[in-house]
C-alpha cells in the first residue's frame, strides 16, 4: 500500500515537506499545494519555487487547479523541463474563492465543460495524470456521472476524499460514494478522508483490500508519526514534536526573516497537534494566543508525555 501526504495550502510547503522526510520520513509520496496556471498569467520562477528540485529532498507530486486545457498543457511542458513527467489535477478543494472561479471542487457542477477539459488535457499532453476528486458538488448522487467521465480517460490514479464540496470536512466521509469509486474504477484507486489514527488505516485496509493507495492530509499534521506508526514503528512522543517544531522554526524564519510569520506558520501546525493533547485546554489556550515565538515555545515546553 502506498503512503501519501496530502497537500495542506500554507503549511505543506518544500521546508515542511524537507523537515518531515528527516525527522518521520516513512511516507512514499509528498503532494505540494496546488499551483494555478491561467491562460493570461505567467507561471513564475517564485511559483515554482517550491516544486523546484534543487528545493525539495524528494521531488513531491505537482497539483494544479485548473479551468482550461490550454493552460493545463502550457504548464505541463514548463514542468517537464524540470524533471517533472506527472501533474495531479485538483478537483477536490472547497474553498469558496476557489469554487467561484469554477476550479477545485467548483468544476464538479458542470459535467458537460468537465468532460470536455478532460478531453483537452488527455489529448493535448503526453504528461500522466493523476485526478484528485470529491463525490460531487452538492450531492453524493452525482457521483455515478463523474466516475462515468473519469472511466473515459487514461488517468494514471483516482483519488477519492468522499464528500461533496457542501460538507466541507464535516461529518464522516461518505463510504457508499466510495463504494461506487473502488468497484467501478477501471485504474488505480487511493482513499482520502478521516485517516487520524493508525486503526483508521487498518479498518479501511480490511474493507478494500486492492485499494492502492491511501492519502492522509490533517492526520499526517496532527501526527507526523503517522506514517512510521501505520508501518509498525513507534508511537509519537511528545519531545519528537518539539523537535519538529524548534527545526521548522529554524528554517522558516531562515527563509521569511520575520518572527511573526515564522509564528503563523506554527501556530497553524501546533492547532493540529494539540489533537494529541485533548486534555491540555490550558495549553492549547497559551499556544492560540502566543504573541511571541518564545510565548509558544514556553507553551508547548509544558506538554506531557504522550502514552
């Protein structure tokens, strides 16, 4: 079974993805945030900077959001020039300033223009495509005539996050849409959705036993042991995410200069992992309304160990 990291938009960027491969590693696949080529806007060199192999210890999976064929193919070339000879294509986000300009999860409401880009991008790139998708926009109904699209072209791997765009994250992920995805398939088939724990993994294992691939997104930030936990190795400790965290403090504000970003982007990682401190509400607290970088360091210095 293949391990993937999701991408997460402003918190998996290359100095996180580096930092995890040292520290916890154990992950097949890194996915970077997404990248939108347009038809009028140049792809810059800083856009790319993080897909940049001279950035990244191992070369993640390249995601784009994309409205038409055209630009899809124009970056496919660009990106090929850099050693990159796959593009996984962003169907899922629910982001309302994404959906409004018919990207991410927002392209699922006109099958007709889908099935039409899909024909575009198939026929003019030879790059693989790799499709990430939710069940439908506003009902899981839907479903049954997206996989008929998806089932029309060569895609490389489909992977699944069975909600529609209306629940957001919310809920339980739809596991009869998933159903629909994992016996009418006819290419490879990864989950997404819910994996925070290691019997998660195993419980959906037991039911699909020729899924291919398995996709873990706010889990893998909440618990960066996730992956060796899933392959047999150790639990996380308390003192493994301090690490973590005093190494990407290092590096961010090595790389942004600013005690407050480098802050944000912390704070942001650290409301994940204070899942695994459900108790520690006083903590959390201190870590929320940490000012300084030293506020959230002695805040997360009290931590207990974990069992």
């Amino acid at each position: 079974m293949n391990l993937y990291f999701a991408p997460l938009e402003g918190i998996t960027t290359y100095t996180f993805r580096n930092t995890h491969r040292e520290l916890f590693g154990l992950c097949d696949e890194y996915y970077a945030p997404f990248i939108v080529p347009t038809d009028n806007e140049k792809i810059s060199l800083k856009t790319l900077r993080d897909i940049s192999p001279e950035k990244n210890i191992q070369n993640p999976k390249v995601q784009v959001m994309c409205t038409t064929a055209s630009a899809f193919c124009e970056f496919s070339k660009k990106i090929k020039t850099i050693g990159y000879n796959e593009v996984n294509l962003n169907l899922g986000c629910p982001s309302g300033t994404v959906v409004k300009k018919s990207r991410g999860s927002g392209a699922l409401k006109d099958t007709d223009s889908l099935d039409r880009f899909f024909d575009g991008i198939f026929s003019g790139t030879d790059i693989k495509i790799t499709v990430k998708t939710r069940a439908g926009f506003y009902s899981h109904d839907e479903f049954e005539s997206l996989m008929n699209i998806y089932n029309k072209y060569p895609i490389k791997e489909l992977i699944v996050h069975p909600r529609v765009r209306e629940e957001y994250y919310k809920g339980e992920p739809n596991m009869e849409s998933f159903d629909k995805a994992y016996y009418k398939t006819n290419t490879k088939l990864c989950y997404n959705g819910n994996i925070y724990f290691v019997s998660d993994y195993l419980n959906l294992c037991n039911k699909y036993k020729n899924l291919n691939s398995v996709m873990i997104g706010r889990g893998a930030v909440r618990n960066p042991a996730i992956f060796r936990e899933i392959k047999g190795g150790e639990p996380l400790k308390t003192e493994e995410l301090i690490r973590f965290s005093k190494l990407l403090e290092e590096r961010y504000f090595a790389l942004l200069d600013s005690d407050r970003y480098t802050l944000h982007r912390l704070k942001e990682i650290w409301i994940y992992a204070m899942d695994n401190y459900k108790d520690e509400k006083k903590i959390l607290k201190a870590v929320k309304k940490s000012s300084k970088l030293s506020e959230l360091n002695s805040a997360i210095e009290n931590l207990p160990y974990l069992k």
